[in-house]
C-alpha cells in the first residue's frame, strides 16, 4: 500500500512516552493529509513498552510493531524498522518526546520539494547536561566532520529523513546508526542537509547512553572510512602499508651491509651489524611489511569470495525492457 511517509521509532523501556507520542504523530500527519505508518522497534524492553505498542496498533491502524527477544542496540533496531518501511519518505525519531514530531512537515518537504537524499536534525540548543553532553558532542562532532568530510553539526541527531531509496541501500549494523549519513554518502548519496530542529527535555526515564559512546563512536567512524574505501580492494590499503614497510627496512638493511663493507674492507675495523639498533628496526621493518601483505592477499581472497562482491547500486539504465531489475 502507497505510503508518503514511514516513521520509524527505536524503543527502549519507553512505556511512559509512547501514547503521548503516537497522538502527537497521529495529529501532525492528519493535519497534513499525510498517508504514513509508524513503525516502533521494541529493542528488548523490559518494562510493558510492548504492551503498550500492542494496545496502540488495536486502536490506531497506522501503527505497526517489531518486538526484539533482547536487547540490540539502536543499530539493529534501526537497520529492522528500514527493511520494513514502505514509504516514499521515512523520518527517524527517538521515542523519549525529546524530538518533535512538528518538525515532520519540513522534514518531509526537504526531502521531497528540494531534493535532499538525506536532511539531519541539528539540536542547537540542548537540554541535557553540558559537562556530560552537551561539550562532549561538540567535539566529538568536530572530529566527525574533519575526518567524514561531511558538514553536519549533529551527526548523531535521532531525528532524520531519508529518500526510501537510502534506506534500502545502506545496511546498518553494530552501533553505526551515528554515523548514517556516513553510510549514505559512501553508497553515493551526496545531496545531505541539515536543519535546526526543537529539542525538547526528557519528559519521562531516564537518558540510555553514556560516556562510552564517545569512545565507540570514534572507533566506528574509523571502521566506517575503511570499510567504505577499501572492502572491495583491500590490498591497496595493505599492500602500500606493506610496501612502504618493506621497503624502509630493506633501506635500513641495504645501509647497514653497505656500511660493514666500507669499514671492513676498507678501514679494516670491525663492524658488528647485530650491535646497530637499526639491524633490529630493519629485520622489524621487512616482517611487518611482509605481514601486511600477507593480510591483503587474504583480504582480496575473502572480498571476492563474498556474495555482493559485485553488488553496485544502479541510479538508472537506458534501453532495457520494463521488466529487468534494477537495484533500488
């Protein structure tokens, strides 16, 4: 069934929240005339979050439930609910009430007037605790947008709204639902935008993250860049670091034997290779340049035995029947 929009709301012990929320979607979208589905990802609550999705989707036709047996993560929850979503637009909200779903028309409009793959909600200003997140995000986003390239203030912002077409070829996994617009961009999704949207404070609960998601987050990013450059052709990561490995100890090792010849041969004096530092910096050298590229023979031999060695996602095609696939 035809949908304009498919929300798609990760839940953990947010039992409180969830009638208050799904009014307030409920409102928004029939003021707008909008045909739309929520969908709510229990990830595991132990609280009667489930209850409270069933007792909604009885009397709301739009609401739709997926129910993990354990707790996930928001990636898992995230990467489910996009599988499921149907609509031309789907927009991401937590489901704490700290976004609002009055942003959703412009959201929607962002996405579908202008053109924008994907538009990122900016908190400017916050209501959480400065020393415990307000400061760390700030500079946490800066790392991000040097290293990603990508000028977004508030990358891990839940609420964002994507062209159906993104969700269905990005896959989500570990904790890198923070770095989604990453995943985007490196799928080929190069018209990303941002805009400022209310944020409003905790109503009920209490906050489910804490200072270890600066640390994850920073070594997902890394992971993500690599992945996203080099999962096809690992060995040109490799095999330079390899090369350039091997090759200063074999510098190292061509100046040492050099040397010994000049002072032998030449000044008669002794010149013991195992008594030089370098002897030792230069054996270290050519293994660990070997090992590398040991790691991207091994790294070529698993991407070509993988099942979407050749998966690519085709924007168009010319002069083919109606009927032949196209990757959406």
């Amino acid at each position: 069934m035809h949908k304009d929009i498919s929300i798609v709301v990760p839940l953990f012990n947010e039992e409180e929240s969830l009638p208050e929320l799904t009014e307030w979607i409920e409102r928004v979208c029939s003021e707008h005339g909008y045909a739309y589905e929520v969908i709510m990802i229990d990830d595991g609550s132990t609280d009667d979050s489930w209850h409270v999705v069933e007792k909604l989707a009885e009397t709301n036709p739009h609401i739709r439930g997926i129910r993990f047996q354990r707790n996930y993560g928001k990636s898992a929850a995230l990467n489910e609910g996009f599988k499921a979503a149907v609509g031309n637009v789907v927009i991401t909200m937590d489901a704490d009430l700290q976004d609002s779903p009055d942003e959703i028309p412009e959201l929607y409009r962002m996405v579908t007037a202008e053109g924008f793959d994907l538009v990122s909600g900016w908190k400017k200003k916050r209501y959480d605790n400065a020393f415990t997140k307000n400061i760390p995000s700030k500079l946490y986003n800066s790392v991000n947008r040097r290293i990603s390239g990508i000028k977004l203030h508030d990358m891990n912002c839940g609420l964002k709204a994507y062209k159906k077409k993104v969700v269905k070829s990005i896959e989500v996994y570990g904790e890198m639902h923070r770095y989604i617009p990453v995943l985007a961009k490196w799928a080929g999704f190069r018209k990303i935008g941002e805009k400022v949207v209310v944020h409003r404070a905790r109503k009920y609960g209490v906050s489910k993250f804490g200072w270890e998601r600066f640390i994850n987050g920073f070594l997902d990013l890394l992971s993500i860049q690599f992945v996203s450059r080099f999962s096809k052709k690992p060995m040109h990561f490799f095999g330079l670091l390899g090369t350039i490995t091997f090759m200063l100890g074999f510098i190292i090792t061509s100046y040492l034997v050099g040397a010994k010849l000049y002072y032998e041969v030449y000044s008669g004096l002794s010149y013991g290779l195992t008594n030089r530092p370098g002897f030792y910096l230069a054996i270290a050298c050519m293994i660990i340049g070997t090992q590398f590229f040991l790691t991207g023979f091994i790294g070529e031999l698993v991407s070509r035995s993988a099942a979407d060695r050749n998966h690519y996602l085709v924007e168009q095609k010319l002069g083919f029947r109606k009927n032949d696939q196209v990757a959406e």
